[in-house]
C-alpha cells in the first residue's frame, strides 16, 4: 500500500465522527481512525526470490 492511497484513507477516516456508525456491522469513526493508523505503519516487503535471496549473501 502506497503513502498517497494510507493518506487518502486517513482523510476518509477524518470525516467520521467517533461515535457515529459507519455501517450496519457497527463499525464506527474511531474504528476507521485505529485502521488508518495501524495502516500508516505498514511497510511494503518486496518479494525475493530463492535465487535473489543467495545472491545478497555472496
């Protein structure tokens, strides 16, 4: 997940209330507030491969 597509999602959250309900699961603003945040920590791991992987120890 890119920084520009974790920013939208923050903006999204931001909009919420805490205590309003954004569907009918009950699911609320501070609920998408904890999810922007925990995905602002998320950094990207790129695949290696086996071969990729042996070649950065040599």
């Amino acid at each position: 997940m890119d920084d520009e597509l974790k920013a939208r999602f923050r903006q999204f959250a931001e909009r919420w209330r805490d205590d309003e309900t954004v569907d009918d699961s009950g699911l609320t603003g501070r609920d998408l507030k904890v999810i922007a945040a925990r995905l602002e920590r998320l950094v990207a791991v790129r695949y290696a491969s086996l071969d990729e992987l042996a070649a950065m120890t040599k």
